[in-house]
C-alpha cells in the first residue's frame, strides 16, 4: 500500500485500479470515500482524506461512494502477483498436485479392447508399459 498522501493523490489523479483495495479516498466535501479508480472529479489535495479501509472511512463519517461501491466486495480483476482461480489451477499442475497425463492414462484407451497386443498389457504389472 502506498503509505505517503502524495503518491495516494498521484494515484487518485491517474485513477489507478491496481491499487482498488489497497486505500480510500475520503473527501471532505461530499462526505463520501472512493476507490482509487473512481471515474468521478479527482477532488482537490486539500479536500481528502486517505483510509486503509471502508470500515476505517465510515468510522471517520464517510459513506460509500455510489459510483465506485467501495465498500463492496474487490474488484474481480486481482492485481498483479496476487492469484486467479485459473493461475492457481495452473501452479498445482505444474507442481505435480493435479496431472492431466496421469488422469488420462487411467482411462481405457482402445488397445485394450480387442487388440492382439491388448491381453498382453492386461496381464502385465501396472507401471511397467
Ligand atoms: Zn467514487
């Protein structure tokens, strides 16, 4: 999380998604706190007021942002280094959790019905094909 105002106003002004969840911006004027990506008028540096969290915003009078919702749920996008559902599928293939080629090796496959070759491979100890 950015910890100095200036880089959060510099953030606020580039309308950052990135950096949804990582703080709010409360501003004194409309009594309301933000994502950093709001799509609404960046208020002056002297208007806000910066808060780790909605709970935080709201304790310190603040009500969410109708345009932004920032007191819903994140965004669905996660930021960078953080995992998706389908990165985290990915990872435990590559580590060997998950294996397709093992799960489809299980599966019967057409040799082993009818072919010469096919009571062979039955009778031999699995693993050694
Ligand atoms: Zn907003």
């Amino acid at each position: 999380m950015l910890s100095d105002p200036q880089s959060q106003y510099e953030a606020i002004q580039r309308r950052e998604e990135r950096l949804d969840g990582s703080f709010l911006t409360a501003v004194k004027t409309t009594g309301t706190y933000c994502r950093p990506s709001c799509r609404a008028k960046t208020p002056r540096t002297e208007n806000v007021d910066f808060h780790p969290t909605a709970a935080s915003a709201q304790l310190a009078g603040y009500r969410a942002c109708k345009r932004s919702s920032p007191d819903a749920a994140p965004p669905a996008r996660p930021a960078p280094g953080q995992s998706t559902l389908v990165g985290r599928a990915g990872a435990l293939i590559e580590d060997g959790v998950v294996n397709p080629a093992r799960t489809r090796r299980d599966q019967p496959d057409h040799d082993e019905k009818g072919s010469i070759n096919g009571s062979a491979r039955r009778t031999a100890p699995r693993g050694t094909i």
